[in-house]
C-alpha cells in the first residue's frame, strides 16, 4: 500500500465541480485583482478567527512582513521567537534588520516556551511572535500576559493553525495580529501562494490595507512605502470552495491522529499531546522517534511517506552565523531536531492507510524480515 504525506489531486477530484465553476465565474468577470471574492474570502476568515478585520496579501511570508511594516519595526529591535518553525518568521524580521531573539520550545507542544520569555526581554525587546507549530497553539494567554506586562507587541504565526483554538478562543483572536498561509499544503490551502493577516485593530488594518498595494489609497497617490502583496481573484474563488470542507477536513485530521495516538501508547515512539484546552488542528501529526533515520526507512520500504519539519534549527543556519548562537544553547529544539517525524494526517486518507501506517510503526520494534511479514 502507497500513503501519500499529502494528496492534493484528490482533494481536488472532490471538489472539482465547484471549483470548476469558482474559476470560470472569475475567468468571465474579467476582475482578476482585489474584487469581491477576496473581499468574501477577507470577511469570513476574519470572522473564523474571531476579529473585525481580514486584510488578504499575496503568501503567508507577506502576512509576516506586512505587519512588521506596519509596527516599524526597526534595525536594531529585538523580537523574541522560536528556532524550532520553517524560516520564514527569522527571515521577515532578518529583512527589517531587527534581532531575532531565540527562545527555547516546550517540549510537548513544540511551541514556544512562555517559562523562557520573560527572562529573554530586554530595553530593545519590541515584541513576541511566537509559531502555533503542526497546529497546535502556543500557550497565547501566558504570552498575551507577558506582551502586557511588558508594553509589548504580540504577532502569532498561525501559518500552520486555522481553526486552532486555545481556551476556547481562535487562535488570529490574542495578538495585535496573526499570520495565515494559503499555501497548497496547508489546512486550507490555494492551488498558488496567497495569505491572511487577521486583526482587531481597525487602525492596524487600514495600514495593512495601504502597505499592500504600494502604499496607494487611490491611484496614482501614495502615503507609505509599500509594496505590492495583492491577492487575486481566482485563488479566492478557490478558498471561499474549500473554506466549506474546513470543518469536516479539520475534523478528519483530528479524527486520524486520536487513532495514531491510541494505537501508539506504549510503543518507543512518542505522539504528540494536546493541551487541556486547546484544539490542535494536526497540520502535521508529529512525532519524537529516539531511532528516527532507522523508522522512516523502513516506512519509505512499506510506501508510506513521511518527513522531517525541520532537521536544523534556526540558531544554527549559516544564515545567522555572525549572531553569536551556538550548538547546545537550545537543548530543547536541537533534540526535537533529531527525533521528529511527520506521519500522513490528511483528510483524505483512508481508514485503511491509518491502520497501515500503524500496523508499520508497530512493527518497527521487530527486526527487518518480521516488518515484510507484517507490512507487505
């Protein structure tokens, strides 16, 4: 049996009808750029993440940038993250010329550790912007605190998590403002690039508005320095399709990983948890395998396809050399480092695909020839 980590081209195959007809209904409207459907699409994911204000921008590393814009976040500013996320929160704030100021993770949730931050804070600290890393939130309402305490700004990377929540609150709903990724491989994801930034903040997201479209209110008429991070129409038309399947989709991925998780107990790997309170959202099904490189191959043996988010941490990319980290400072994340392994959770799986993959992490623990036995 073949186990895809991802299967886009059924996804589609279900929807295809309705996303047929989304994509020519803009095709015979000739409004390719900033039209109605994104308009839509801006209102209900505001609306799903529990905010007034939806501003739609062209990937996920914009709704990053945009509000680091916005915020004037400056060479020199330090702003404490995570070194255990995909690069580009680092990356946005690199480009301003801002310090990224890593802070170990939790090591059950992945995400950052709130224990760790207060102690990281410094006279340039501006912000936090922690990751709610494979869609399990990050303990918002003890970093929401903090931000607070400290007259700081808090901006989520929800890049991973829509429709996670934490103490029953959306995640998008806690800091000035939340980054979502449209990516294809997301949750809910384009068939292109396209993000979200979601916020309460009326000011904020005339800004963002502004930034997005070279700093221009009207045409020819420019009060920022912008850029252009428009979203269009046809990607959308696609969302607003795909926005419908979100809940069952959502529910299907969680439905998957109760079982890995049930079926895992007492094995040498270890599942991932949920927090007393939160609603992971099982982007990725993550979990810590202390012999890793010997388990995924013999998953790659069986056909089932796995991979690893993320082998390096962040503090160690030559990128960041000249910034004075070094191995062992985040013990945390460079364990995670070497132990996770990110099993297929997509909705389109069948009950069948869960019980194999199970049936093949079960039979790890026995030496190669039982595996065949067991797996083929």
């Amino acid at each position: 049996m073949n186990v895809s980590l991802l299967d886009l081209a059924a996804e589609y195959r279900s929807l295809r009808a309705a996303i047929d007809e989304a994509v020519l209904e803009v095709l015979a409207s000739g409004q390719f750029i900033s039209g109605a459907r994104v308009a839509a699409l801006e209102q209900a994911i505001a609306a799903l993440c529990g905010v007034a204000h939806g501003v739609a921008v062209a990937s996920g590393t914009d709704a990053l940038v945009l509000p680091l814009l916005a915020l004037d976040v400056r060479p020199g500013d330090e702003v404490i993250t995570t070194p255990f996320t995909f690069f580009a929160p680092t990356e946005m704030l690199l480009l301003r010329g801002a310090r990224p100021v890593f802070v170990d993770i939790d090591p059950e949730t992945f995400c950052l550790d709130p224990a760790q931050v207060e102690a990281a804070i410094t006279p340039r600290t501006v912000g936090i912007l922690p990751v709610h890393l494979y869609g399990h939130p990050a303990d918002l309402t003890a970093l929401a605190s903090i931000a607070a305490r400290h007259h700081l700004w808090l901006i989520e990377d929800a890049a991973q998590a829509i429709a996670a929540r934490h103490q029953d609150r959306p995640v998008g709903s806690f800091g000035r403002a939340a980054a979502i990724s449209f990516y294809p491989t997301k949750n809910l994801g384009a068939y292109g690039e396209g993000g979200m930034i979601v916020t309460g903040d009326a000011a904020l997201a005339h800004t963002l508005r502004l930034l997005r479209n070279h700093g221009s209110p009207r045409y020819a008429h420019h009060t920022l320095l912008g850029t252009n991070s428009r979203m269009d129409e046809m990607q959308a038309a696609i969302l607003r399709v795909k926005l419908g399947q979100l809940p069952a989709w959502t529910e299907a991925r969680r439905r998957h990983a109760a079982r890995y998780t049930a079926a895992f107990a007492g094995t040498a790997v270890v599942p991932p948890v949920e927090r007393a309170g939160d609603t992971h959202v099982y982007h990725q099904y993550t979990i810590r395998a202390p012999d890793r490189t010997a388990l995924q191959q013999r998953l790659v043996e069986a056909g089932v396809q796995t991979r690893v988010y993320y082998e390096e941490p962040l503090h160690l990319q030559p990128v960041l050399a000249d910034h004075g980290y070094r191995p062992g400072q985040f013990p945390v994340t460079e364990r995670a480092c070497a132990e996770v392994l990110s099993l297929p959770v997509h909705p389109q799986l069948s009950e069948a695909q869960v019980e194999y993959v199970i049936e093949q992490i079960t039979a790890a623990r026995h030496p190669p020839s039982d595996v065949r036995k067991a797996g083929r």
